[in-house]
C-alpha cells in the first residue's frame, strides 16, 4: 500500500464532517450510527469508493479526496444505511453478487426517495444501482430485491435458452474486479480488502445495538417526518430479540440450514451470469430444519414473557413455522405447528420442572415419523436441573436471567437478557 499524505487526510476528514452535518440534516435518525462507525483511510480497497465492514469500520480510499463533495456525502450516506439497518446479518444468506446487488438497490431506494431528485440525479451521473434499472418496484426490502433478482437472473436465462445475455453487464460493478466487494458490513461476505482492518477497531454487538436502538429511538421522536418504510424498519429494531438464532442454529444443523449453506445446493453452474461473477443454484435453497420450541409458562416466567414472545416471533421469522409447546412441571399440551404468535395458548402458571419437561417432550417424539433437529428451551432458569445430563438429544437454553443452568455435552446455554 501506498503512504497517504497528511494533506489527503484532512481534506477526507473534512469531507466526512461534512458528510456527517448533511446527514444529520437531513436524515437525523441516522445520526447515532454515523457518529459511531471508525473511519481508516486505505487503498486496500479496490476502487475509489468506500466500503463497511461487520464490525462497524468504515473505509474509504483515499482518491475520494478529490471527488465532488455531492458523490463524497451520497456514498457515506449510502454505507451508513447499510449499517443501520443491519444488511450484514440480512444478506449472508445470498450469494456475495446478489447480496450485494440486493443491498444496493435498497440502500438507494431508500435514499432516494429521503432525499428525492437531490440524490436521484447523483445516483444517475454516477451509475449508482437504482431499482429503476431492472424494471424493480422501489422500497423493498433487502430479501426481496434478493429474491427478485434470482428469479430475474433465471428468468432471462430460460427465455435465452442458456445463451449469454447481454443486459446484466450494462451494471457498473459487472466490470469491477472479483474483490469489489463493499464489505461484510453491506454484503455479509468478507471483502479481500478487510484484511488490512486493525482488528483494535470494530465495535461490540452490545455498541452496535445500542446504536440502533438510539436510531430508532430518535426516529420516534421524528416520527412525524419519518416515511413509512422507515418506520417498518424502526418496529423492527424495537422488537429485536437478544439471540442470533441464525448464527447460533447454524452450529447444529449447518449440513441442513439452508439460509446459510447455498454451496450445498450448487448443482451447476447459471452460464448467464459468468460474467457478472454470479452462479447462482438450480434448486432453491429449502430451510428443512425441524425445531421444537418448548417455553417455560410457570408462575415465576408472567412478567417475562414478552420477551419470550419476541424470540419466537424471530425464530417464525425464520423457519416460517415451528414445533411449539408449553410447560411449567409438564408439558401443558402436545406440541402442535404453528406459524404465528397468533397461533400461541400460553398456558401454564404453576410450578417448575423443566428438565420433567424436556424428557416429556423428547419422549413424545420418539413415536412420531420425525424429531427435531434441535430442541429450544426458553426458561428463567429457576428450578431444579438435576438429571439434565440424562438428556442426550440436542438442546439449546434460552435463559432470560443470570439463573445457574449447568451445561453437558448436549446442552448448551445462551442468555437472552439486557445487558448491564
């Protein structure tokens, strides 16, 4: 890498404070994100841009120095967008060509229309991925512009009968190199350039909710003036759940899990697109993992079970539909589908027993066609955990407090509390 004169830092330090005071004007609620993304300077990345990673760090290459100030605060604004609304964790799921794709297109949707023709007319001249270009309807979400564009990409390829077809590559980044990847702050999927990322300098999970949580916290306050897609975003965050139930699931049914394992279904190759650097599967990914969720309903859970509402809310998010029962010194039904909170009596009130509990519910499957691939306790943890370790199926625990739950080969432990 080439050394970056002290003259070329100030002039990008000044341009980002720039940056940071348009936004605030103009987006405000983006604010507490904006201030807290670490900025470094780097031509590691491989074109004049910027580009984010998880971890919060912001990069931009030092040839943005010289760009116009309008395309300077449109791409800073373009990656904080990325950050706020958390398209790491909502793209992985994707190949890194569509993931990318289907960030941007949301990104400068959004953007487009907070900010209207100021922004559309810099998306235009510079060849900014806008919606409009694919013939997309505007203000979607990250996974369905995701899912608009697979199904595109195999459209075209059946109408062409495997030929190559010629409108992808009218896309600015189809000519990018293969390591022109944005970041795993955008995509989820770790650019070549985030090598060179003192590690001292991402932020924790607990700084990253929080500044979400401040976000939209502050677009309540403006919620007035906040548009509606927004606010969809905002309920979102609000609502949160306390476990990744993506990441923590993958270490049991990673062979399984589709949402993160698309390689798996990679029968060949989608000649179309080779020159975009995307291959895409010719199956869809199918979530074929089975859960059963059992919730501990005893009289010490009443006050928390809001929040056990929201995780199960999330886990529906993801499988659609899951294996749900509850308990509190036994099972107060057998567990039925469902696929809504809606769906959901949640009886129980008595005493506790959970590990009666979960060999109850591990003993109801075994004259069932299928048993779970992994069983999810939610619990305050507080009763009586002997003869846990008699337990040899896959469980995971959900605590909502700091109660002691003693972990075995087959049981592991994950709190779902505030922290302090």
């Amino acid at each position: 890498m080439n050394e970056i004169t002290q003259e070329t830092r100030n002039k990008i330090y000044e341009k980002l404070e720039r940056a940071r005071i348009y936004l605030r004007e103009k987006l405000p609620w983006f604010t507490p994100v904006a201030i807290r993304a670490r900025i470094i300077i780097t031509d590691a990345l491989p074109i004049p841009t910027m580009g984010v990673t998880e971890d919060w760090v912001l990069a931009i290459h030092p040839h943005m120095a010289d760009e116009p100030d309008e395309l300077f605060r449109a791409v800073f604004a373009h990656e904080i967008v990325h950050l706020a609304l958390n398209h790491c964790e909502r793209s992985k799921q994707y190949p890194p060509a569509v993931a990318q794709m289907a960030t941007d297109l949301a990104t400068n949707s959004i953007l487009a229309h907070s900010l209207l023709r100021e922004f559309l007319d810099i998306a235009r001249k510079y060849g900014m991925l806008l919606p409009e270009r694919f013939g997309f309807p505007e203000l979607l979400s990250v996974e369905e512009y995701a899912e608009l564009l697979i199904q595109n990409m195999q459209d075209t390829q059946n109408a062409n009968g495997g030929g190559q077809d010629e409108s992808p590559r009218q896309h600015r980044k189809a000519s990018l190199p293969q390591n022109a990847n944005e970041g795993s702050g955008a995509t989820g999927h770790k650019a070549d350039w985030e090598k060179n990322i003192p590690s001292d300098m991402k932020l924790t999970e607990a700084e990253k909710r929080q500044a979400r949580r401040e976000m939209a916290e502050r677009a309540v306050k403006h919620w007035g003036g906040a548009p509606d897609y927004i606010k969809l975003e905002i309920r979102e965050i609000l609502s949160e759940g306390r476990v990744n139930w993506r990441e923590l699931l993958q270490h049991y049914t990673a062979s399984r899990l589709a949402i993160s394992d698309w390689n798996r279904n990679y029968h060949r190759f989608r000649r179309p697109f080779e020159n975009w650097g995307i291959f895409l599967p010719t199956q869809r990914p199918v979530i074929g993992t089975f859960i059963t969720v059992v919730v501990d309903t005893s009289g010490s859970m009443v006050n928390e079970l809001q929040k056990v509402a929201t995780e199960v809310k999330n886990l529906l998010k993801i499988f659609g539909e899951i294996d749900f029962v509850c308990a509190d010194t036994e099972l107060k039904s057998e567990p039925r589908r469902v696929k809504s909170l809606d769906e959901i009596d949640w009886a129980g009130g008595g005493g506790t027993d959970m590990v009666g509990a979960l060999k109850q519910v591990i003993e109801y499957y075994k004259s069932q066609l299928q048993k779970p691939d992994v069983y999810i306790l939610v619990t305050d943890g507080y009763c009586d955990w002997n003869g846990i370790e008699e337990i040899l199926e896959p469980v995971i625990i959900v605590c909502v407090t700091d109660a002691f739950i003693p972990q075995t080969p087959n049981i592991t432990v994950v709190r779902a509390k505030e922290e302090d």
